[in-house]
C-alpha cells in the first residue's frame, strides 16, 4: 500500500456525520474500522471517486438503521391519513388534523429523545429526528405518487383538492421537517440529559 | 431458554471465535466478507455486535490504535460463556435438522 493511501481521507463531511450517529463510547473505533478499510481495502481497488462514494453509503446505512422504524411509522400515519381524505372525506378536517399533528410530534420528538440516548449525543438525537422526517417523507411522497397514478378520477382529484390540494400531498411532508426538528431538538436536549445523571459537565 | 441466534449472528460470532485475541471491528467484518462470500455493511457487523454485547453473548475492550485508521482506537470482542452456549444451540439445532436426509436425497436436484 502506498503512503498516498495511508494518508487519504474520506469525505469531512461523512466522517463528521457518522460520528454523530454511532454511540458516543463506539466514536473512535466504528470510524476507526472504516477509516482502515477505507484506505487498505477500498481506495487501493476502486480508486479515490468510488471509495468516496463507499464511505457515504457505509454512512447513510448507518443513518438508516438509527431512524427507518421511526421513519416508516411516521410514513404511515402520513399515507393513511392520506388516504383517508382522498378515500373517506369528512365534512371536517379539524379532528384528523389534530391527530396527525400530535402524532408527528411526538414521532419527532420519539425520535431526537431515543437518538440522544442511543448515541448519548445532543447532535445525534436532532440529527436522527431531521433524517427521520426526510426519510418519511421520501417514502410518503413515492406512496401517494403510486396512489394518486392508480385512483385519480374526478371525485377522488375533488377531495384532495378540499384537503389542501397537490401541495400538501407533495411539499408538506418537507416541510414539516422543519418544524419536526425543533421538536426533535427539544426532544434530543432531554434525551441527552437523561444519559447524563449528574455528570452535567459532559454534555 | 438460550438465545436464538439468526444466521448472521452467528457469522459474526464464528468470525470471533476464529479471530481469537485479534477479533476487533474490521477484521471481523472481513471475516464475515469472506465465509458469507458476499459484501457485508460495516453498519450491519457494528449492529450486530452491539446487540450481541447487550445480549451479553460477548464483551468488549478498547486498546490502542494504529497509524492506517488515524490512531483510532480498536474495539476488540471476546465470546462469553452465553455466547458460546448460543453458539453450541444453534450447532445442534441445524444438526437435529439435517438427522435422516440422506445425501443422496439432494443428489441431482441442484
């Protein structure tokens, strides 16, 4: 192996990520290990382009496993709530509403308070609760996408439109995320504290 | 009653058992890499051996690092009783499986 490959690093950014999705006491040796296989297995077979691309994804499969069961929770509130109003609309749409709120928010916020306790990192928890709303919402917008391609008769195009039309099928699960976050942050900061006890200087 | 273990635990115990005192995060990565003959995610044999530690199947201790992972320190597993009892269940449970088939009874069907 040549000493260019001993000194190459991957991505700042994944590393910097990564580290903030594995537990805090797992840190060193989790980007040890890919840092090594980085540099004596991949980048000397692959070239420096794709072994890049290799840690990301090792990264992104690390942010999956720490948030798709959130994710695909929140997904399906999302899409039967979805589906309800396109299938099933009310004469008002306060009740669901509230539903749907109180559940994304305590999906964002089950999110950022387990993150931060799984990683026993403030960072760790927020950032679990942004890329669980991101997830979520990749998958609602593919479902409803499906939906809409197989019932989109003029009754069905009727009741989306009374329940906020195309744009809150498609940009609000983005949207939320924003939102979700805060409750995600809030979450993390009590998540993070309850690993704490009283070695308040660690945080 | 003893821990089940799935078919990837158990690669993931096996690399330990065969790694002996070098068994760390990487070297059991490639370990399963090889016996699985496939590629395995570094997320998955991480996962896999945080699960087994909170199983208590196996321990963990950090030693030093070297030079190629940035000095990094190596996170080395050793099997527990529990582990090695999971282990021997798993052994007997796809032995009592396999008990009265015949060789031949796959011959010429693969």
């Amino acid at each position: 192996m040549s000493n260019a490959h001993h000194d190459a690093t991957p991505p700042a950014w994944a590393e910097g990520l990564l580290r903030f999705v594995v537990r805090r006491d797992h840190r060193d040796s989790i980007s040890g290990d890919l840092l090594e296989e980085y540099r004596e297995r991949i980048l000397p077979s692959r070239g420096a382009a794709s072994a890049d691309r290799w840690y990301v994804r090792q990264m992104v499969g690390y942010l999956w496993r720490a948030t798709w069961v959130w994710a695909v929770v929140f997904a399906a509130a999302a899409l039967l709530r979805d589906a309800l109003d396109r299938f099933d609309p009310p004469q008002s749409y306060y009740l669901r509403s509230l539903v749907t709120t109180w559940v994304a928010i305590a999906l964002f916020a089950s999110a950022g308070f387990f993150g931060a306790r799984r990683t026993r990192s403030f960072v760790g928890g927020v950032l679990a609760g942004c890329v669980m709303g991101l997830i979520a919402a990749v998958i609602t917008v593919t479902a409803s996408t499906v939906m809409l391609a197989i019932a989109h008769d003029p009754a069905t195009m009727d009741a989306i439109a009374r329940g906020g039309g195309l744009d809150e099928t498609f940009i609000l699960p983005f949207v939320i995320v924003v939102p979700g976050t805060v409750f995600a942050t809030i979450a993390a900061a009590f998540g993070r504290l309850s690993t704490l006890g009283w070695r308040l200087d660690s945080i | 009653m003893a821990d089940t273990l799935g078919t990837f635990e158990q690669a993931v115990l096996l690399a330990i058992l065969r790694l002996g005192d070098d068994a760390y995060g990487r070297a059991i990565m490639t370990d399963v890499r090889e016996r699985l003959d496939r590629e395995v995610a570094a997320g998955a044999v991480h996962a896999t051996l945080e699960r087994l530690e909170q199983k208590r199947l196996v321990h963990s201790k950090l030693e030093a690092g070297t030079p190629i992972r940035g000095g990094r320190a190596r996170r080395y597993y050793r099997l527990q009783p529990a582990g090695a009892r999971a282990l021997e269940n798993a052994r007997h449970a796809v032995n009592a499986l396999w008990r009265g088939i015949p060789r031949r009874l796959l011959e010429g069907m693969s």
